[in-house]
C-alpha cells in the first residue's frame, strides 16, 4: 500500500456481497453512519470492541475526560510548551532532523512522564527509557519495514505474527504501570499522548512545511491557530479508514444495511468531499471549520480529541517560532495500517532556538 497516495474520489455507497461489507466515503454518508446508534465500533475484520452506552464505553470516556481535565490546566500547558521548546533548541542550528524521531515522540513521552504519573515515580531514572522502547513497541508500523530476507526466510505470516506478539507484550506493559499506580492516566489516554497526538503532529507539520506560505501566515497570525489545527485535521488527519459493524437493519445514503454487515468508512475521502469543501484538496488554514471527520463524531468520537487539539495548538505554536525549513534532498517515509497513515520520517533543519 502507498501509504502516500492520496484517498480515492468520494462516491456512493458500495457493497461487497461475498463479504457483507459497506465501503461509504461521501461525506454525508460517513457522517451519518458515525452518528448511528445501531453501528458499533469494530475492528479491521469485523469483529465488535464498543457498543455506545454499553458500561465498559462509558467508563471509558469518563476516564479519558477526567484525563483530559487535568491535562487542560495552566500549569499543564506550561510543561507542554517548555518540553517543546528545549527539544527544539537541542536541535537548532544543526543539519536536518528526523521531527517525529527527535522532537514529537521524546516530547509526548516527556509530557506523559511529568503529567500522568504519580509523584513516587518520577524518581526512577529509567523510566522515561522504558517508556519510549514501549511506545515504539505499541504501534510496531512505526519501525522500519523487515527487509526482504527476513520476509523470504521466515514468511510473511510468521513475521506479522512476531509484530503482534511484540505489540502485546507493549500493551501488558501499560497496562502493568497503570494497575500499579505508576501511570495515573487510563490506558486510552495514555495511547493518545503517546501515538495518535505525535503521529498526527507529523503528519500536520509535514503539510505546514510543504505550504511555505501557509506556514509563513500562521506563524504571523496565531490567532489562527484554532482554525489552522482544523484544517489540518481535515487536510492531513491520521486516520484513514473507519469500521463499524450494524446492530440492525439501518436505511442510510439511499441503501439497506443489513445487520451484522461490515461498514468500512473512508474518513480521509469524506475530508475531502467537494460537496462539502470548498477546493478540498487545498491546505487553507483560513477555512471556516465546517465539521471535518478526522476525529469521529457522535457516541464514538476519539475520547482524547481535546487533548489532540490542545496538544497541537500549543507545540504547534513553539515548532513555528523555530523557523523550521523541511529538507528539500530527503525522502518522506510513509507507513501505518488498514486505519490510520502517517510520516515516519519527516527530514527538516531547525534554524532558531
């Protein structure tokens, strides 16, 4: 999969009927679809994880909003802003730097370590170490790919099987600090600071160096932040692709879903749906934001959208101030999975601390 390319052109519903499954990509359709109490969230194959208003679901986003809430104070953003801030000093005036590597993924760990967890913790010296070999274990599509060799000698299935192993071990890990009071956020909370904010940062920092101009108007004008980090939500957002799986037969975009059929929706098309963007496939961080999909809505929006955007309002704001230039000789290297898509490598010089 390129994982560059950009999303197919929106059209309507369309069905797989050997295997049951809807592919939606029009905006109004995979709005509505988000929306619908009879869709529960799936996984890639199918298989159901939560149902709105089931009691694991709502403990869930009660966790992640008191999460939130202690994020969202004064001091918090303080910590936010300084951690940014040294990184990038530690890295100005030099050549170019991997910014997902060097900057993104230490400063979301960083925050994670001063933020979420107890006072009795921070004393130990190796764990911000630890932290960030398990935050590499978590999502192991942020590694490099396995060489050919490795692919030819073991196949593929024993190699993904390997991934998941250690993906699992990672997540056993989490869970270990949370149950022992060392990490004091939940678990999903803990996964949006550490792999969904980075990812997305990557990804929207990417498009800002890519649109000089606009990167040049939103470092003169912050007060366009708000409506900047929307639109890179919609432009430039992390997830790709949605599942959900029908409780009951539901009439939507003009067709019959069945229940127990698989609903695949396409967000990155949505975002990108001229019946609802104006010139969709252009970076405007002037856009008036109009409700992009590049977080969910309805009973299964992402838990930790507001830490999202209050994360990427305020490094976003100190990466600016750094006058950074993205290295014109270096490949972008792409990766992700069935639902989500970011840069691994975004190369760029740091000229100011």
């Amino acid at each position: 999969m390129d994982y560059s390319a950009p999303p197919f052109p929106p059209q309507a519903p369309q069905l797989d009927e050997g295997r049951r499954t809807w592919t939606l990509s029009r905006y109004a359709d995979v709005q509505a679809a988000l929306r619908e109490p009879a869709f529960c969230q799936a996984s890639p194959k199918g298989a159901k994880t939560y149902v709105a208003g089931a009691p694991d679901h709502v403990q869930l986003r009660a966790g992640a909003q008191a999460d939130v809430d202690q994020l969202s104070t004064k001091q918090s953003h303080g910590v936010m802003v300084d951690s940014a801030r040294a990184l990038l000093n530690r890295v100005a005036g030099g050549g170019p730097v991997n910014l997902l590597a060097e900057v993104i993924e230490p400063w979301a760990t960083n925050v994670i370590l001063s933020l979420g967890l107890a006072d009795w913790a921070l004393a130990d010296p190796g764990l911000r170490d630890r932290l960030i070999l398990i935050n590499h274990g978590l999502f192991l599509k942020r590694d490099k790919d396995p060489g050919w060799w490795v692919r030819r000698i073991f196949g593929e299935n024993l190699t993904t099987s390997v991934c998941k192993w250690r993906r699992k071990k990672a997540e056993a890990c989490v869970e270990a600090y949370i149950a022992n009071g060392q990490i004091t956020v939940t678990k999903p909370t803990y996964l949006g600071a550490t792999q969904t904010l980075p990812s997305f940062l990557a990804k929207a920092w990417l498009a800002l160096l890519e649109h000089p101009d606009q990167l040049a108007r939103l470092r003169s004008e912050p007060q366009l932040m708000a409506c900047a980090v929307e639109e890179l939500m919609r432009y430039a957002g992390v997830v790709h692709t949605l599942y959900r799986r029908a409780t009951e037969d539901v009439v939507l975009g003009g067709v019959t879903i069945a229940k127990d059929d698989l609903i695949v929706l396409k967000i990155e098309s949505a975002n990108r749906d001229p019946r609802k963007f104006d010139s969709p496939d252009q970076l405007n961080i002037t856009r008036r934001p109009l409700g992009n999909l590049g977080l969910g809505t309805g009973a299964h929006a992402c838990a930790g959208a507001a830490l999202v955007r209050i994360g990427a309002a305020l490094i976003t704001a100190t990466f600016l101030a750094a006058d950074p230039v993205l290295d014109p000789g270096a490949k972008i290297k792409w990766t992700g999975d069935s639902s989500v898509r970011w840069p691994l490598v975004v190369p760029a010089t740091i000229k100011r601390q």
